[in-house]
C-alpha cells in the first residue's frame, strides 16, 4: 500500500508539474517568440480577446484504478468526491457505473477521473507523463461560444468534436499544437 501511494505521488507531481507549465504558457511567461512559433500566427482578425477564457472549468483525467484514484485524490488529498445531485448530468450514468469520479478543488475547479482500466503505465520519462491526462477545458460566456468556435475554424484548428449541446451546456473539443485534447465550454445560455 505504502509504494502505491508513493507512485501516485511522483505520478501526481509530475501531472501538478505539466499543469504548471501549461498555466505558465497560457498566462505568458513564455518568450514571445516561442509563442508567435507554437501558434502558427494566427490571422489577429480572428482571435479571442484577452479575458474571454473565464478559467479552468474542470481537468479529465484517465486512470487505471479507479479505486486506488478515488483514495489518492480523496483521502490522501483531500478533495471532496461529488455525489448525488452534484454529479454534472452528462457524467451521473458513468458514475453510477464505476467508469467515472468527479471531485472538486477549494477555488472550484472539477477534477474528472475517467477509468481507463486497460492504460499502459506511465512513460519512465517524467516529461512524457502528460499522457495520462484527457483534456483541458476553458469555460467562456455563452455569448462568446459560436465566436470561439470560429476562432477556431478561421485558423485551421483540429476540431475533434463538436461543438456538442448538452443539458449542461455546449462544448467544442479540439487539439492544441501538440495533440493534446482541449475544450472551450459555456454553461447553457
């Protein structure tokens, strides 16, 4: 028991680490050449502004036991499961079946585990340890999310679903420069 929660806490570190940099990133701390690159330039006719992205809505990640997850964010952490009517309603059939657990930060962010019972463990190379997450998602203004969805089609960003009408609201999922899956979310307008 005491090497698993060992493991989950390099695991852990190293999410916390890729979640850092990808704050850092987003907020600017890159130089701007790096970030003029890593865009591609896109046309500054079509862009969101600054301060459309209101924050980050919720973090997905896949997990390979949901069990030991549970008690790692959990007990270990501190993080309070969310139960019942808590429960977004896209995920409460998920939940009910064990292939999903929801769990919320102190300033409100939603950490999403998704049972992926057949993952391959980690990468031995820390930098590589990203792979385990599901995806990053920004909420916007419901006003704002048609704009953001052709923000992204103007540059030629990969869509890879969506956008999606939920009872929960919309969503439109695609891919950053590196392949990892991004989400630009309104709550229903």
């Amino acid at each position: 028991m005491t090497e698993s929660v060992f493991e989950f806490v390099r695991i852990f570190s190293n999410r916390l680490r890729f979640l850092v940099t990808s704050y850092n990133l987003l907020a600017g701390y890159f130089p701007k050449p790096f970030i003029t690159t890593m865009l591609a330039t896109p046309s500054s006719a079509c862009v969101l502004t600054q301060g459309s992205l209101l924050r980050v809505h919720h973090i997905a990640l896949n997990v390979r036991d949901m069990q030991a997850s549970r008690q790692f964010y959990g007990l270990l952490l501190g993080l309070r499961e969310l139960t019942g009517a808590e429960v977004p309603a896209t995920l409460t059939e998920l939940v009910e079946q064990g292939k999903v657990a929801n769990f919320i930060t102190p300033d409100g962010t939603v950490l999403d585990l998704f049972w992926e019972p057949e993952l391959l463990p980690p990468n031995s190379d820390p930098a590589q340890q990203f792979t385990r997450a599901n995806h990053l998602a920004f909420e916007i203004e419901p006003a704002l999310f048609d704009q953001a969805v052709e923000v992204l089609r103007h540059n030629q960003v990969a869509i890879a679903h969506g956008p999606v009408s939920r009872p929960t609201g919309r969503g439109v999922y695609f891919y950053d420069p590196d392949g990892f899956l991004v989400e630009i979310r309104c709550d229903p307008g």
